[in-house]
C-alpha cells in the first residue's frame, strides 16, 4: 500500500522535535549543504548573499552524484524543483519564511533530483530539510495526522 504524500504546517514545537534529530533521518549518509552551494543557492533564487544561514540537512543512501561524484545538497534539490516545480519566491518562502511545515511520510526516494552540474538522476536522496522544512519520521506521523484531522492513533 503506498501512502500519499502530503506536506503540513505544524506549530514550532512539534517542528524542532523533528528538525533537532538529524541521526533520526532515514538513509545511510546524513550531511549538511557546503557553505560554497549554499551561497549557490542563493544566486541561483536572487537572493542577497548571506540570506541563508541555517544548517541545510541532506540524507540518502549514497551522497555522491553517481556520475560526476559531486556531493548532493541542497542545491541539486533547488535547481531540480526551479525546472516546473516550484518558483523561486515559493521556495524562498519556504526556507526563510516563519511558518513550519514537514512531510508525513519518509519517502523510499525523493523523486525528480538531478545533479546540478552534470543532470545525472539522484535516486538514492531520501530526505532534505532546513530550518523550516523536514520530513517527519515514523514516530511523528500520528501527531500529525491528528493534527490534521486524521486519527490513525498511536499503534499505527
């Protein structure tokens, strides 16, 4: 059975149970986005240098570019969702923006990634976060879904 995917806003407690705890994201690698593509980022959205600066987790099971064996971050994850995903101000929004949001669910992959530099597919990225955005674990998808409106309660 395939659940949906679905990102919701969450109040700032329940985000920092989940941001706080970078061991907790799935995959085999966890590692934060080089200051170098941060500023990348930042370019590549307009906005002013320096504009970010909070850590940018990134997980997976491998976290190299199979191809050029460049390290995946968040600047391949920018550049993939700005070709017909998401605008550069929505995205911006989002990382810098007050409002909390998670994902309710651990993907098997995050789908749609490409490398930057050489566009080889990433497969193996399971998950991405800042300090406004992060994938909830297991163990918090109940919360959610109760805070959402759902009751799956705590034994699911």
């Amino acid at each position: 059975m395939t659940r949906q995917r679905k990102t919701v806003e969450v109040d700032p407690v329940l985000f920092r149970a989940v941001y706080d705890s970078p061991a907790a994201l799935p995959g085999r690698h966890r590692w934060v986005t080089s200051d170098h593509d941060v500023r990348r980022i930042e370019k590549l959205l307009g906005m002013p240098a320096g504009s970010i600066g909070a850590p940018l987790w990134v997980s997976g099971d491998e976290p190299d570019c199979p191809k050029c064996a460049r390290r995946v971050t968040w600047l391949d994850i920018v550049s993939s969702a700005l070709h017909g995903v998401h605008d550069p101000a929505m995205i911006a929004r989002v990382m810098l923006g007050e409002r909390r949001y998670v994902n309710t669910e651990v993907p098997a992959a995050i789908p749609g990634v490409y490398c930057v530099d050489c566009r080889t597919p990433i497969d193996g990225l399971r998950s991405f976060k800042c300090h406004n955005w992060a994938y909830a674990f297991e163990a918090l998808e109940a919360v959610v879904d109760r805070m959402t409106g759902g009751d799956r309660g705590a034994d699911s």
